[in-house]
C-alpha cells in the first residue's frame, strides 16, 4: 500500500490516527517496540520523536475529537490510567516531575494525552511542552520495567520466536521445572528426568523450545507412537502412522498469546512433513484452557485413562 502523509489524510477529513491503525501504521510506522499497554479501549506507548526521554503518548482507540466527547466511564478509566502511569514514569526515569497536556485543537483530531517528563536540571514552566524533538533511543530494559508495573506484555507470535531443536537437557528441564513453580496445578505437565529424555530423544523424539532474544518462552515435543504405547491406549494402527503430542508449556509471563494453539498448529505441520496420519495427546480432564485448544484443533475424545503420572483424558485425530 502507497504511504500517505498525515497532512493529505487531514484534508481529505479523515483521522491519521484511525487511518494508522486500520492500514498496518502506514502512516506512524510501527510502534510496537514503543508500546508500553493496550487493552480494548487505550493504547499507551513511547513517543517517536520525543520532546524528552520517556515522553508518552496515551490514546483512545475509538475516535473522540477530544475530552468533552469521551463518555464518563472512559474518562474516569483514562485519567486513572494517565496518573498511573505518571508515577511509573517519575521512577523509572528519575524524572523531577511530568507535565501532562492534551492539545486537541486540529481539524482532525484523535483524543490523546502526552505525558512530557521535565528533569532536575531544567527549568520549571510551559516551555517543556514545546522542548526541541530528540532522537528515540530505545531503552530495552526500562520498556520491560514500565510494561511489568503496569501488567502488560506484547503478543507474542510462535514465528516471531528462535525455535531451538538441539537443547541442551539441563536447560530444558530447569525451564521446566520453572514454568511448574507458576502453575495451579503442576502435576498436570508430570515430570521427566535427564535418562527419560535422553531415551526419548535416542528413539527419535523432538523437542524444541522458542526463545524471545535470551529467554524460553514455550516449549513442545513430538513423541513417535510405539507398539507398546497404541497397544495400552488401544488403538489399532500402525506405529509408523501416529505421533503423540508430547508436553506443551509456556512460561506464566507469556500466558495469553495463545502459544499453545500456535504449538499445535507447528506440529501438525511438521507431523505431515514426516507422513504421519494421525496424532494423540492426553491431558488432564480438568485442564479446560488445554481442551478447548485440542477441541478447536479437531482432536476427539477417544477416553479417559489412569497413567503412572495420573488420570488423563486421551485425544486422537486424523492430522
């Protein structure tokens, strides 16, 4: 799509704003680095061309010309938001105070509010509303701070993640045992030791683990079907043909993203890849987030069965 400047969408009467976000930010760009929060009706992020580091933009995603259009619930919701996050902003960058203004007054304008911080060693006044633009520098490690205090983090998409296949055992099973720390119920992702997955992976399981830059995110495995295991799930079907689904896991932080679907819709990928015909998982009857995945994958109740590691509900489809 040709980019079009903010200046020719205002004098055809339509919002850049709305425009930016309905066409992939063909008009800002991209500012998903800078996105500190999002829910269903604000979006809060770092400016790109800031008048001071760590000035933030907080908008409405509906389209409201300005304050006195906002109904009073968003209102409320906005500038309890906007104090929030002025707080945040003081400690994160040591800043001595955070002017707040809200110049709506184009001709077509999209209600937002920009938070300005103004350092110890500048001067008090109306001036720091107009400070000369910076450069954006991106700051990783305060973005992560300021999205942590206010209980957000990017969605987070399986193909934008590194996908290890050669692990290191150690590491997997440490980031196993961590993601258990976070669970109700952690005896629903069982346990494995060093020699079970060193056996696995000799009869020719797989196992991947997905890193954000330095940090595991998720994990999942493809365990191949044996005669012993179809034989006690009583299924008649050549081994060759069935993999099993092995344990699916993401870190607590990254919960939301929908990671385990994505995992599933890996695998079945890479099962047709390696010809399989049919897949298996089992999983805990009372782990719903897990079933409704499986049920919107297609996989079917075959039964329910007591293993060594607990009762499991089993699940087969065609792939």
């Amino acid at each position: 799509m040709e980019k079009i400047t903010n200046k020719e969408l205002t004098d055809k009467g339509i919002c850049p704003t709305c425009y930016d976000r309905e066409h992939n930010h063909i008009v800002f760009g991209d500012n998903k680095n800078k996105m500190l929060y999002k829910d269903v009706d604000i979006e809060c992020f770092l400016c790109g061309s800031p008048r001071a580091v760590g000035h933030t933009i907080i908008s409405t995603k509906k389209h409201y010309k300005d304050m006195t259009e906002l109904p009073d619930t968003l209102c409320e919701k906005v500038y309890t938001f906007t104090k929030k996050v002025m707080i945040i902003l003081k400690e994160v960058y040591q800043a001595e105070s955070i002017y707040l203004c809200t110049m709506c007054d184009g001709p077509m304008n999209h209600f937002h509010i920009q938070l300005i911080p103004r350092y110890q060693d500048e001067k008090r006044g109306s001036k720091n509303f107009v400070k000369p633009r910076k450069e954006y520098i991106e700051d990783k490690e305060k973005i992560n701070i300021i999205r942590k205090q206010l209980g957000w983090y990017p969605v987070i998409k399986l193909k934008d993640l590194t996908a290890i296949e050669k692990i290191n055992i150690d590491k997997y099973l440490e980031f196993q045992k961590e993601v258990k720390k976070d669970m109700d119920y952690p005896d629903w992702l069982g346990d494995f030791t060093k020699e079970n997955i060193e056996e696995m992976l000799r009869n020719h399981s797989k196992i991947w683990i997905y890193y954000k830059e330095e940090t595991p995110v998720c994990s999942m495995m493809l365990i191949p079907a044996t005669k012993e295991s179809l034989k006690s799930l009583q299924l008649n079907y050549k081994e060759q043909e069935v993999v099993d689904y092995g344990p699916m896991f993401v870190t607590s932080k990254y919960i939301g993203n929908n990671l385990q679907y994505q995992m599933l819709t890996e695998l079945n990928q890479i099962s047709k890849k390696k010809d399989y015909k049919y897949a298996i998982v089992t999983v805990h009857p009372n782990n719903i987030y897990s079933i409704r995945n499986l049920e919107k994958d297609n996989f079917k109740l075959l039964n329910t069965k007591e293993f060594e590691r607990g009762i499991r509900n089993v699940y087969f489809k065609k792939i």
